[in-house]
C-alpha cells in the first residue's frame, strides 16, 4: 500500500475545512438525496461525499455503507485531491497503490473507485465525491461527465453552507463594530461627531460637548464651519471641498474653534468621509483638544530658545575645548605614529642597507652593530658588542680621531680596514655625534669603495687613452660649457691657438677665438645646445696663420651638458678647389675666362638688362692672319701671339668688363652698364684696332696684332636671347672682315 502524500495548499484547506465547521456535521438531507440518486443513476452500491480531515476521512453524506470515517492513509480520496480531475481506480486489486489496502481486502471489499474533487469557493479542495463498486468497472467519457455535474451540485450545496457562514460572520462582525463605535463614541475623552455634508452636526458625542461648552440640541443648530476661527477656515475650506468633490477621502489639520462662550480652544481635527449602502454620504471628525499642549509648547519654546542659547554657548566653549584636544591628540597620535614609522625605517634601513653601521658611546664602546657589519668584516654582532673600536681596528686607527660635539656636521673619512680574514678594504666612514638620553653617541657608517676605486682607476685609464687618442688625431676636439668655457681641448686645438692644456682650462670661447668670432660662433653653439648637430666653414687667423676650419658642433648625450666641437684643416683643400674652379672658368694658354665662364657671366648680364639695367655691349675679335703666323713661324710663336693679344685688349677694358678667349683666334668682350653705347662701342674699337697696330716683341720676332672686330648691342629693358646676340656680333665680325683687315662693325639695332 503506498499512503498519498499531502496537498501543497493542506494547511490553508485545514484551516478552511474547521472554520467552515463541516467535519462532524449534522447529516445534510440534500446531500444524502443525492448520494441516493447517485448509486441509482450509476447502478453501483455506494455513493459518498468525504471531507479530508488530519488524520482521517469523513463522510458529509453516503450511501451503501453505515461507518461515517476511515483513516486517512488508508484513503483512496487522498489520492483524489491532488489531481485537478477525476481520479479513477478500475480494479484496485491490481493496482500497487490500493492492492493490499484493508479496504480492498476487508470490508467493505472495494474494488472499483472514482473520485471528483470537491472545491470552496477560493477553489481550495475540501474532499471528494466518490463511487465504489465491489467488482470491476470503468466509467466513460460520458459519465464522467454525469460524474462532474453530480459534483458542482454537491459544490453548489457546500458553497451555500459556505455563504450563509460568512453572512453570520459578517453579521457577527458588524454588530461587535456597532457596538465597539457606540462605545467608543459616548466614552471617548475627544470630541466626536458625525456631520452631513453640508457641515450640519447629525450627531455629537459628550467629549465634544465638554470641548465646547455647548448641548448637543445647541450644536445640532449650528454648522461646524460656522464654529471655526475665520483665518482656520481659509486653510480648511479647500481640504473641505475636496473631500466633497471626492478628490480626497480624509484629511488632518490644528485648527482654532469657537467655545459656546466666545473664547478659542485648539484642536486637531481628522475628518473622514463615510459612505454605506445603508446611510447616507456623511462625515465623522474627531476634535483632539490641543489647548493645554499649545500653551505647553509655547512654554517649551521660551524654555527652548533661552535653552538653546545656553546650550549654543556651552557648546561652542566646549567645541573649542574638543576641538583643541582633538587637534593636540591628532598632533600627538601623529607625531607618535611617525616616530614609530621613523623607527621602524631606521630599524629597517639599518637591517637591510650594505654599508656597516657601528654605533659607539662615549669611550669608543661599540653599542651597535648592523648585520652589513659582519659582512663587512666578518665579526657577529655578539662578539662585538661591549667591545671597545681600538681592539678592532688599533690605537692609531684615523677612525679613533674623529670627534666632536652633537652640534658639528657629519665627518667623512676614507681609510683602510682589516678584516677578521686579515684582507685590507678600502672604505669611506661618514661619522657623526648625536645625544640619546642625554648620552653622546657616535654614529660611524662604512661604506665599501673598492668596486668605486677599481672604476675610477678604470675611468682614469679611459681618459689617458682617450687623451692619447684625440691628441693623436689631425682634428682640434674640444668640449665646452653651456656658459662658453672649455672643459677639454686636445693638443692638436692647442697648437693651432697657441695654448697649453692648463691655460685652455682657463680660458672661455670668446677668450681664445676672439670676440667677432665668438659672436658669429654662439648662435652655432645655442643650436648644438638645443640638441642639433650643425656644421660650418670659417676662416681663421690663427697663432700659426689664416687657416680654413670646417667645424662640426655635436650636442652632448651624457650626463654633463656641454658641446663637442670638431675641427678639419681644409685650407690646403680650400686652395685646391679654388685652383680647380679658376681652371674650369679659364683659358690656361692666356688665362682668360674661357667659354664656360663667357656663357654664365653673359647670361647674368642679359637678365640684368632685362630688367631695366643700363645696356650691354658685346664685341666679337678675330686675329687677321693668324693661321699664316702659326704655320710659317710655328706653335710656340702663334701662343705667344695669342698671350700677347690677350694682354692688348685686356688693357683696353674697363675694371668691370670681361674679356674672354671662346676657342682658337676668336676672343670676345662683354661690356655691361654701357651709358651712351652709341659713342663708347666705337671709341673701344678704334682704341682697340690702335693698340693691335703698335708692333711687340713676340718669342723674339718683332710683329704687330692686326683683327677684325664685331659688335652688337641688348637695349635696356630688352629681352635678349643668348644665341641671338651672338649671332649679330658675329655676323657683324664676318661683315668687316669683308671690308678689310684691321676693321670693325657694329649691330646697334633692338632686334
């Protein structure tokens, strides 16, 4: 047998079973009707409406069979309620659940089950409808449905039992409230009353009455707004119409009410809108007196404000008085935990730092002793301490004489000790005197400097070599301050000035290379110093002579802020260039400007004119019989013929003018800023052809110049094409070759 497990809702369906009062009922006539009609209308022997208690099942109504409960767990309706529907059993014989239940196999041999829940009008369950049968059966869809319509009318009779309790209830409650407001009403030590809504008293209680001074037939004649303090009615009037207007279903205020013999009394006023089926809309208010707390309150203010005068005064005496110690335990909790704090780094620098740390009194007695102390030297803490500095160290150790008073700065020492190993350490000792209790103490720190020396004779030995390096490169190198003074100069930058190393030192920039060159020099430096590498050329006049300098200014990357400075000797390159330069523009037989230079210095000269300088004249020269000379006397006398030729209208020229040999015989002339070029071309020419005639002295042959001469003019503001004004000198030349030996022609035309 497997007992059904209890409902979700089982308590709340207990509680409701008990209130309703169903569970030994009386015998319900109309329930026993239909159970009757039941075991008819389904032709089977027992018909039976249960309601499921605790621990049992009792019968409301049945027929067939004479006990009116059972055990709960032995129960098929316990199975019934927890299903939503019918619930049917068609042989319970072979079912787990039922087969060896005393009811199937006793009295009263069930077999056959079907159970409907029944339901309150919350639809809790209450029990079942059930039909038992002793031999097998299975109930249609059909009736089933009969089954379920049986049920709602056994609910509808449970739901009229259920009504007809709670009108009792209700009935049994109103009368207790009745009765309860009566009483409250008449006994009450406030003022009640109810009112119509128009304001008329309908009823008024003897608190009210009391508050008044008035008889309840005198209020009755009167409206309570009537009652109220003019200035009142204006803040309650609006809380009155809204509650009229239903916007509101009660309010509150403290207002002043008239007394029956004139004098105002206050009150606290709620008012409540009552509306019931059985009266009319009407309201009840409740009139607290608030006379003697008003009076009480206008007391507790004077009381208050001479109070809280005193109160304000006290309390800002003893604020200060807080405030102050606070601020001295603030400063002392402060200055403790920063005196604990300083310990504890002390303890914990002293501890932890690698320099030694030795503190000693008075008479060199060691006090203290840090465990860098005894890596330092190889002696525990416990074998030193108490023991006096000498017996470390020696009588005539440089630490035993550093003295002095708690006043006097830190002294710094550095010196040589031995270890517990016997190896010498060099180490630097800071010491200082300071009281503690009114103990002078002597602090000594000992901080190992071998590394530190073994690097600075590393440093030493890098700079020899780098001395040996840059004094041994053809450049001057020097390093110099963001102030301008020299912090190195190597031999080289020494020579060329005139120094030695230790002058240089000395010395600043503007010192050395003058003041001109200074000023040209720093806007370089100020550059080099903002971290661009700048490069220039500069002559100088130097101890040993004027030399050319290509300088190089690189900024400082390191540490020490400053500007290298490098030096190339270019002047023998500088003398070189300017050699090659004046043989690219330059005939080397008459070292005149060859057709190279001829070509630029023209084209300049023609975009002068251009622009509205003077006019320019270009003349075309041909030596006449030249090649007859070359042939008949020989090379050597046809150059110096061509020297010669040269010299003549070289001296012929003006300063400015540019004679020029463009190949062969053929020379030419340019002749800018000419002012009245119309007489000063064949003056020149005349000059010229003159000179030519007066016979020299030529690789010892006696010989005069004889040429033709060609010009053509570019007009200021013209724009002459090279070409172009070539051409016309030169066509002018061929015309007066045409004309004869030792002639000229000029093109004096804007074409």
């Amino acid at each position: 047998m497997i007992a059904p497990p209890l409902p979700r809702d089982e308590h709340s369906r207990l509680e409701r079973l008990c209130i309703l009062g169903l569970l030994d009922h009386e015998p319900i006539d109309q329930l026993d009707r239909l159970t009757r009609l039941i075991t008819r209308h389904f032709a089977l022997p027992i018909a039976m409406v249960s309601l499921t208690d605790v621990n049992r099942q009792w019968f409301l109504a049945r027929t067939g069979v004479d006990m009116c409960e059972i055990n709960r767990e032995h129960s098929f309706c316990g199975h019934a309620i927890l299903r939503p529907d019918i619930m049917q059993v068609p042989d319970a014989r072979r079912d787990l659940r039922f087969a060896d239940n005393p009811l199937v196999t006793d009295d009263p041999g069930v077999v056959f089950y079907a159970g409907r829940p029944l339901r309150a009008l919350d639809g809790v369950v209450l029990g079942t409808l059930c039909l038992v049968d002793h031999v097998p059966r299975h109930l249609d869809e059909d009736a089933c449905r009969d089954l379920d319509d049986f049920g709602r009318l056994v609910e509808n009779t449970l739901h009229d039992l259920e009504r007809r309790h709670q009108v009792r209830t209700l009935n049994q409650v109103l009368e207790d409230k009745e009765h309860l407001f009566t009483l409250t009403f008449n006994q009450s030590s406030v003022g009640m009353a109810l009112s119509s809504l128009e304001g008329k008293w309908l009823r008024a209680n003897p608190g009210l009455e009391r508050l008044l001074g008035y008889s309840e037939h005198e209020m009755l004649s009167r409206t309570w707004l009537a009652m109220t303090h003019p200035e009142d009615l204006q803040r309650e009037q609006p809380l009155f119409d809204a509650l009229i207007a239903g916007q509101r279903q009660d309010y509150r205020l403290e207002k002043r009410m008239i007394r029956a013999d004139g004098t105002q009394c206050w009150v606290q006023l709620s008012v409540t809108l009552c509306q019931s089926r059985t009266m009319a809309p009407h309201m009840i208010a409740v009139f607290a007196d608030l006379t003697e707390r008003k009076q009480a309150e206008a007391e507790l203010v004077r009381l208050q404000q001479g109070l809280e005068q005193q109160v304000q005064s006290r309390t800002s005496e003893l604020s200060r008085t807080v405030e102050q110690l606070h601020q001295e335990m603030r400063e002392r909790g402060a200055m403790q935990q920063q005196l604990w704090q300083e310990q504890r780094r002390l303890q914990h620098m002293l501890e932890h730092t690698s320099n030694a740390f030795l503190e000693l009194d008075a008479d060199f007695i060691i006090t203290g002793w840090n465990p860098a102390s005894t890596t330092l030297l190889g002696w525990h803490a416990d074998e030193m301490l108490g023991r006096p500095l000498f017996g470390l160290l020696g009588a005539d150790h440089p630490l035993l004489s550093l003295s002095g008073n708690p006043q006097s700065p830190p002294r710094r020492l550095e010196c040589d000790i031995i270890t517990r190993a016997g190896r010498h350490i060099p180490v630097e000792v800071i010491a200082e005197r300071y009281q503690f209790d009114g103990k002078v103490r002597l602090a000594l720190f000992l901080h190992d400097i071998s590394a530190r020396r073994q690097v600075l004779a590393e440093i030493e030995r890098g700079r020899a070599r780098l001395r040996a390096i840059t004094d041994g490169l053809p450049v001057t190198i020097s390093m110099v301050s963001p102030e301008g003074r020299y912090l190195f100069a190597n031999q080289a930058y020494c020579r060329y000035f005139g120094l030695d190393t230790e002058q240089m030192r000395e010395m600043s920039v503007r010192d050395v290379i003058g003041e001109e060159a200074h000023g040209r020099a720093m806007a370089y430096v100020a550059k080099a110093l903002a971290g661009e590498q700048v490069s220039f050329e500069r002559r100088f006049d130097l101890p040993i002579g004027q030399r050319d300098l290509r300088i190089t200014m690189i900024p400082s990357r390191g540490d020490e802020p400053g500007v290298y400075i490098l030096g190339s000797d270019i002047t023998e390159f500088k003398a070189l260039q300017s050699q090659l330069e004046h043989e690219a523009a330059h005939d080397p037989l008459t070292g005149l400007p060859n057709r190279r230079a001829f070509t630029l210095r023209l084209s300049r000269e023609l975009e002068r004119v251009r622009q509205n300088a003077e006019p320019l004249g270009l003349l075309f020269l041909d030596l006449d019989g030249f090649k007859g000379i070359n042939d008949r006397l020989g090379h050597h006398v046809g150059d110096a013929l061509l020297q010669r030729f040269a010299q003549v209208l070289s001296a012929e020229v003006r300063p400015g003018d540019m004679v020029a040999r463009l190949a062969g015989d053929e020379f030419t002339i340019i002749l800018p800023a000419l002012r009245q070029p119309a007489q000063e071309l064949p003056a020149l020419c005349e000059r010229l052809l003159a000179a030519m005639a007066v016979p020299g002295d030529v690789a010892g042959h006696r010989l005069p110049l004889a040429g033709s001469i060609g010009g053509a003019l570019c007009h200021s503001g013209q724009y002459c094409h090279i070409d172009d004004l070539l051409h016309r000198a030169d066509a002018a030349m061929y015309q007066a070759k045409q004309a004869g030996k030792g002639r000229f022609a000029l093109d004096l035309s804007t074409a």
